[in-house]
C-alpha cells in the first residue's frame, strides 16, 4: 500500500474518509462538531467517534489518550484502529490528520512517521493466497490502497517510508509462515531466500548448501532430522554487505540464525494430532531472519550482516531417526537424541557452529519457535531470551521500542551440566524432572556458539503466532514477530 504525507497547513485530499487524531484534552477537535459530541467523547486511546455531515463525507474523531502515555506503540496502535475502521467502511483510502498529536508527542518526528506507518500496514495484513473459486468475491477480504497522513514534516516523511519497509518486511515473514507444509517445504524456503538475494541486487548473497554438501560438512545434526522425510535438508547463508562504512558507528560483524522446520511432526517422539497443523509455523524463525533481510533490500546499516537458516522438515518414516539415536554435530560433540521432537535445537547446533567455524562473528543471534515450556513460562505476550547479559539487555530495550517485548531467562552452568549425556557428549532434552525447559534449549545450544561470540537466544514459540490480536496483530496465523526487533536492534548498534 501507499502512504502520502503532507505538511501541517497543506490542503487535505478528497478522501471518503478523514480522520483526526485527538488527545484526551480534545485540542484539535474540528470546528462545528457537536457541542454533545464533544462532551460525551472522552478521546481515550484507541477510542472512535464517527460523524457524518459537514466538509468530508465521513469525519471521525481517533483518540490517543493522555499525552504522557503517547510513545510509539501508542501511535502504533491508533493507525491501526484507524486502518481497521476504514477497512470495516469499506473505504480504498482515507485521510488521517496527525497535526495536533505530532505538536503534543515527545517522539521524533522520525520515530513518530515509522510507528504510525507501522501500525497502519500491519493491521491491513491480509492471508489469501489460497483463496480459491469456492470463496466469492464478496466473501473476500477488502483491500485498503492508500492512506494520506497530515501535519509531517521531511523527518516524519522518512520514518513513513522507512516504516513503510519495515511492516512489508513483517508481512513478507508472515506470508512465508502461514503457508502450509505441502507449499513450504524445505526446498522452496531456500529458494524464497535465493530469490530475496535475487531481488536485492549486489546488496545480498545467497548460497544454499543442499544434502550432498551437508554431508561433506558432516551435519549430523541437521541431516539426522530430515532422514524421516521425502524433502531433504537445506543449510541457507544470505550476506548483506554494507554499502560503505560510515559515520562513527564501529561496524559488527553480527550472524542471525533461524530454526527453519517446514513441518514439526514430532518424527518418532510423534505429536498429538490436535492443532499439529500449527505446526507450519515451526519455521518462524528463519521467517524473520528472512523478513530481516528482506528490509535490508531497501534499509542502511554500517554492519556486515550474515542470515544461517536450518531447513528442514521432522517426519516420521522407517529411515527416521530414533529415539536413542546417537548424531554427530559439525562441531564433532555426539548428541543422543532422545527426543524427536526436541529436534529445532539440533538444526540450529549445526547451524550455530558452522556460523561461528565459516563467519567467526561478534554477535550471533538466534530465533527459534523452541520450546513449548517458554509459553507455560511467558504465555504469548514475550519472547525468552537469554544469553550474554548485556546483548539481552540491548534486545529488551529494542522489544519496549518495538512491542514486541522480551523477557529474560537465567542460563546458568547448573544448566548446561543438565545437557550432558551417559552416553554421548550432550543429550538433546534434560532428565523429567529437572524442570527448566525453555532454559534446557538454550543450554543445549550454549555448547555450540564459539568462543568469544556475544550470542543470545530468542524463544519465540509463545510470540510467532497464536497471541491475542493485538490491533496491529493478525486475529490468526504468524505474528512476523522478531523482523521489527531485529531492525531496532540493528539501528541502535
């Protein structure tokens, strides 16, 4: 979609739709508006007063609330109340007026225009690719075109657009996780990574490492996974490349890591058969990595920026691996698999380890749907991190900035002793009752980030999907959670 931006004072477009964005104090409210409207209408956040009559064919009024409680998600979730109204209208555009609300707000203009733009295209977020002739039209989702907003300045324009790339990059994750597993198996994920590369010009590399590869490189790890299904395992390292370095910022060389199962059946260790179709969203991981990267199409950054993703699909079969089953890691450590279904943090060791042997990186993240014990832990308002201290504590900041919050979880060595194995080097899940489940995954994947490298880990498995809508959030399906995050990290590196 587009937004148009205009400066305070500038002639407002014909629009079937104006909206203006008012405070509590209801400074801003447009001459001639009832003297019963006003009183009854308190302006608190995310309210809305329809009006008809006067100069605009449909006037509303959109509340923000108390100025001191106008910060970015604030804005963030009045443009998508805004867009979620004119959708229900039917509306191809409408006009929103900020004047007044930009006049009142702490925020940077800058910081102001990418919430607002955030907000506004993910709430218009539509899944319909598998639409068919069985769904008449009228069935169908509207489509909201354009939107003009009202009162920005150049530095409000730029955080529209720059907005703009992000939420596309949000919606572009979200489209790679809502597709099922019979449209998104290993193969055509690596190939959705190749054709972003494609895409970006000289900006982004791709190289996709297939089996034969794999088993030069002795991903043990990884390929024990895939031997239960038809589709075989594919490894994914994208590259972006910085254009120049510039300014005072020192540029990182910074790995993100992405859990990319297509489909989590549980392999042997087989899951119940109630909502296993959820389990398309195993991939969410990778997806933000990709829609990460998909920003970085359009988006500057000093950093040299490497994307791993871990592709693969957990099936049963009479080839699949075991429980009992002994791997050996790229790393060399042997893993007894006791579980099948703990099987993300088993890509993701040959992921981690290759990324720090080939990349050697300073900072090293990764996002994985890893375990269900972080839901029973946060539910689906945060995501677990852990790791380096001081690099969670820069993504928890970037979750306040975001929305998309994180919590941190305690890694402790009393953890990684948990992982160890009679019988190989580590085990892939710790003893019944060790408890710590979401921290057990995280220990595990501790042993295979190299020495020096700041790392963290992102559970993801309560926030990618299945959350409250949340105004801006898709009433179902992926969240796209983690592409937004990574960007305002990015930033503030």
């Amino acid at each position: 979609m587009q937004i148009h931006v205009k400066s305070a004072g500038a002639a407002a477009p014909s629009s079937p739709l104006h909206v203006t964005a008012v405070l509590d104090d209801k400074v801003g409210v447009p001459a001639g508006l009832s003297e019963a409207a006003k009183k009854d209408w308190k302006g608190e956040a995310r309210s809305w007063l329809l009006l008809y009559g006067g100069e605009h064919e449909r006037h509303a009024l959109l509340g923000l609330g108390a100025k001191k409680s106008l910060d970015a998600e604030a804005i963030r979730r009045a443009a998508a109340v805004a867009a979620s109204r004119a959708l229900a209208l039917g509306v191809e555009s409408f006009v929103l007026d900020w004047t007044h609300a930009l006049s009142a707000s702490a925020l940077a203009p800058h910081a102001f225009g990418r919430a607002a733009a955030e907000g506004l295209r993910l709430a218009t977020y539509r899944f319909e690719r598998f639409r068919g002739v069985g769904t008449p039209a009228k069935d169908q989702e509207k489509e909201l075109r354009s939107a003009t907003f009202l009162g920005g300045d150049a530095a409000f324009a730029a955080g529209v657009e720059e907005g703009l790339v992000g939420a596309e990059a949000v919606c572009f994750a979200r489209d790679l996780a809502n597709a099922p597993g019979n449209a998104l198996p290993p193969r055509e994920l690596a190939a959705a990574a190749q054709s972003l590369a494609k895409g970006a010009g000289t900006r982004i590399a791709c190289k996709v490492f297939e089996e034969p590869e794999l088993k030069r490189l002795k991903m043990g790890a990884l390929l024990g996974v895939a031997k239960g299904s038809s589709e075989p395992a594919r490894l994914v390292h994208l590259r972006y490349k910085p254009k120049a370095k510039r300014g005072a910022k020192k540029p990182r060389r910074i790995v993100l890591v992405g859990k990319g199962l297509t489909f989590d059946t549980g392999g042997i260790s087989i899951k119940p058969a109630a909502r296993m179709e959820e389990m398309k969203f195993d991939m969410c991981g990778a997806a933000a990595v990709l829609g990460v990267f998909r920003a970085l199409q359009k988006l500057d950054f000093p950093h040299e920026i490497h994307g791993v993703i871990a592709c693969a699909e957990n099936m049963p079969d009479g080839k699949a691996q075991k429980p009992g089953d002994v791997v050996t890691a790229f790393d060399g450590r042997t893993i007894e698999v006791l579980n099948t279904d703990a099987e993300g943090r088993l890509v993701l060791a040959d992921a981690l380890s290759w990324a720090s042997k080939t990349l050697k990186p300073e900072l090293m993240l990764d996002l994985a749907t890893l375990t269900g014990a972080v839901v029973v832990a946060l539910g689906h308002e945060a995501t677990g991190i852990m790791g380096d201290d001081g690099l969670c504590r820069e993504l928890i900041a970037a979750g306040d900035a975001t929305g998309e919050r994180c919590w941190q979880l305690p890694l402790w060595d009393v953890h990684r002793e948990m992982m160890k194995s009679e019988v190989a080097d580590l085990r892939n899940i710790s003893s019944p009752n060790d408890g710590a489940g979401s921290t057990a995954g995280g220990a595990f994947l501790s042993y295979f980030v190299g020495e020096g490298i700041q790392w963290a880990h992102l559970d993801i498995a309560g926030t990618a999907w299945g959350g409250k809508a949340r105004d801006y959030g898709p009433k179902k399906g992926a969240s796209g959670v983690g592409v937004r995050l990574l960007l305002e990290w990015l930033r503030a590196l």
